[in-house]
C-alpha cells in the first residue's frame, strides 16, 4: 500500500508433522518468513509497502479510502483460486482460509501500489499463512472446506464494493451461494472466473469492458446483466489533487515513534512530533522483556493508526469538503488519543499480566497435585515464554474496545500450552512409576 512504513506481522506455533511442514514451506516459497529453521513457531514479516492481506484490502474499500476498479477485484480472485488449486494438487488442504490469511504482493515498482485512485497494477505473487496442519497435530485434510471457505472470501471481497454493487457482481455472487451447496472442485471456481474475465474485463485497462453482456452465452437461461465501475469523476479528481499530500502524510507519521505524540504543523505542511517531545509513556526503565512487548505493542498501535486513516480519510474523499488540512488535523487528534489509551491502559495492563503469568503455573500445580503425587518442576520463565509468544500470536485478532477478551485467548492459550508440556512430564513420571514396580 503505497506511502506506508510498517508492517505486517504474523506469529504461528508449530505443532504438526515436520514433513508436511517442509513440503508447505516449500510450496510458498515465502521470502517473507523470518524463520530459518522449523522449530516452535513460524514468523513472517510482510512489509506494507509491498504486501497486503486480503482482509486489509476488504476493509480499506469499505471505508471507501483505496480505489481499485472491479475488474481488478475479479483478477484478484483469479490468482489466489490459482493459488489454492495448486495446494490442493500436492494432496494438502490449508483448512483456516479467512481473509486476514490471504496476503498478495504486488510487483515491486513505485507506481505498481495500492492507492485511493483506480490505477493498473500487476500481482506478483500470492502467499496462504497460518496453515491449520502445522498448528493443530488432530487436523485432517479437507478440500470441501477449503473451497467453502474460499467462497466466502470471495463473497467478502466482492461486498466490499457495498452501495456501488453492479447486477454483473450480484449474479457472481448467487452463483457463488449456489456451488457452496454444490460442494463443487476448485478447478470448477478458477473455470468460473476465468471465463468471467474473458467476458467482461479488458486486460489492457484491468476494467469491465462492457456496460451489459449477455450470461446466456455462459450459463444457460439467464437474462441481460448490466455491469459498471461506478467511476465519479467528481470525487476521483479530488483524489487525485490529493494524492501527493496524503502519500508525504503517511510516509513521515507511519515512521515516527509511537510512545510520542504525533502533532499536524498546518503552517509548514509537514507532520512532526510535536516540539515539546511529549510522551504517551515512559520506556526509559523498560528491561528486555518489557522492551519485547512493547514492540509488540508498537506494530499494534501502527496497525490501529492504518484503520483510523482508512475511516476518516475515506470519509472525507467521498465527501464535497475540501479542507484536507482540517481532516489531517483531525485524524493525528483521533490517532493520538487512540494511542494513548492503547499504550496508557493496554500495554500495562499485559505487562502486569506477563509479571503474574507464573500463577498459570500454580492453577496448573493445584489440579495436577489434586490427583498426583509426583514432585515437578514448575517452570516460570516457560510461562512467561509461552506468554510472549502467545501475545504475538494474538496481535493480529486485538480489539480496541474488548482488551478483556484479548487477555483471555491469550491466558487460556498459555494454559493450554503449559498443560501439554506438564502432561509429557506427567506421562513420563507414570511410565518410570510402572517400570520401577515390574
């Protein structure tokens, strides 16, 4: 997404079968993944300047903030149904297939991004993450699923275009509803919109070429559908008067620090940190580990700052005002508040809990000391571990306004995990118990 700085972070455990995790890694080929070696987790760093996840695309479009044309939200589909039908052809199912998994690239040219004008773009690559075989040992292969789901990815991305729906992407749609009762083979998706964007989408322009086409020609006993890309040129003007201001604005805020206050300078035209250096919160004492979640933090509060851009600047393009100095001074008030309250009240509240993540361990001890008798080590640095990792894990599902039950997925996934370790020293414990008495 053009003019932005950061990053997209995805943390997953691994718990599968090594071999299926190899022939995944190999199969993606990611050059985003950070880790070398398969050992407990895998964590990839997708920069935002070059990648996006389907689930960024969808939600930017529905506040209106990116523009692509509809021809465009076809081509997509295409390649990542391209993508997962060569998955399925390696006999492996993805089995979690939702948007925030779906990450594109596009090739790497400074024009070749996603902007809040329609412009041609060319998709290099397409990338599937958090597979559910490398997570979960239980997991079975599933291709039904996996084409159930992606019909629902589809289904959101062609939404997204809400109030601009055209009767060409309505009727895509109950088709789609309909070979999700079907159970149809992926091959049958990616022979579907093929032929629609043979049909319907000039591949000079990446536009729908025609204003009404006839789906008697493909799938009998239909009448005449229009389609359009619903340009306004109003607005788009607007946009595009925009476009150079609003990329120096999101370069210089998207790489400021986050625990200080970002500050609109209307005179000079440049967006600073405010002169006074004004602080959200102190890190002056942090050690190691507090340094580690903070950073966590870090990638939160950017991520938040992207949703508040996209709101209320998307607002405001399509709007008739045309104050855009206003806006930017609203949008660093709104993003300033949002961060402190993240930083003041969130990030201590997780601090507290990593401090008091040993007493997991202790409801741990008690039910175990509850029907056992062995003496084990209880180990609290594996606590807190597992309580970093399972914060990074999480990051991408945080909520703003339920801090509560982002706490709790993370303890109850701590727990989770302390327990399988215990229950191996458990299972272990009896196995000695029983070889002693024989």
């Amino acid at each position: 997404m053009k003019g932005w700085q950061n990053q997209y972070n995805i943390s997953q455990r691994v718990q599968g079968n090594d071999d299926q995790v190899r022939k995944i890694r190999l199969f993606e080929n990611n050059e985003y993944l950070n880790t070398q070696e398969i050992k407990d987790c895998l964590e990839y760093v997708f920069p935002q300047s070059e990648c996006f996840s389907l689930a960024q695309l969808i939600e930017s479009m529905q506040y209106n903030f990116i523009k692509i044309y509809k021809g465009q939200v076809l081509i997509i589909i295409l390649e990542v149904l391209k993508h997962l039908q060569q998955l399925h052809q390696l006999k492996i199912s993805h089995g979690r297939l939702n948007p925030q998994n779906i990450v594109i690239k596009l090739k790497n040219d400074k024009d070749n991004k996603l902007t809040i004008q329609q412009l041609k773009f060319t998709i290099q690559r397409v990338y599937l993450i958090n597979y559910r075989i490398i997570d979960d040992v239980k997991y079975e292969i599933n291709y039904i699923q996996d084409n159930y789901d992606i019909i629902n990815c589809c289904i959101s991305l062609i939404s997204a275009y809400q109030n601009q729906m055209c009767e060409l992407f309505n009727f895509i749609i109950t088709n789609l509803k309909l070979y999700q009762k079907k159970e149809i083979e992926i091959s049958q998706l990616v022979d579907f919109f093929n032929l629609y964007i043979r049909e319907c989408v000039d591949q000079q322009t990446q536009k729908i070429k025609k204003t009404q086409i006839y789906p008697s020609t493909i799938i009998q006993n239909v009448q005449t559908i229009q389609c359009q890309e619903g340009e306004e040129y109003g607005r788009l003007s607007k946009r595009y008067r925009s476009s150079t201001i609003l990329l120096n604005f999101l370069e210089t805020i998207s790489s400021q620090s986050v625990n200080y206050k970002l500050k609109y300078q209307n005179n000079s035209k440049e967006y600073d940190i405010d002169e006074q250096q004004v602080e959200i919160i102190d890190t002056g004492n942090y050690n190691q580990e507090q340094f580690q979640i903070f950073y966590v933090f870090e990638y939160i509060v950017k991520q938040q700052m992207m949703k508040i851009i996209w709101k209320h600047l998307g607002n405001f393009f399509e709007s008739w005002n045309q104050n855009i100095d206003e806006q930017f001074t609203q949008v660093i008030d709104i993003i300033n508040q949002n961060n402190q309250s993240i930083l003041n009240d969130h990030l201590k509240l997780i601090l507290e809990e990593y401090q008091n993540s040993n007493k997991i361990n202790d409801e741990i001890k008690n039910e175990i000391e509850q029907n056992y008798k062995f003496i084990i080590q209880y180990d609290e640095q594996k606590a807190k571990d597992q309580f970093f990792f399972q914060l990074k894990i999480q990051a991408q599902n945080y909520d703003i306004n339920n801090i509560q039950s982002f706490i709790h997925n993370i303890k109850s996934q701590v727990k989770q995990s302390l327990q399988e370790y215990y229950d191996e020293i458990l299972e272990y414990e009896i196995i000695m118990l029983i070889n002693d008495l024989i």
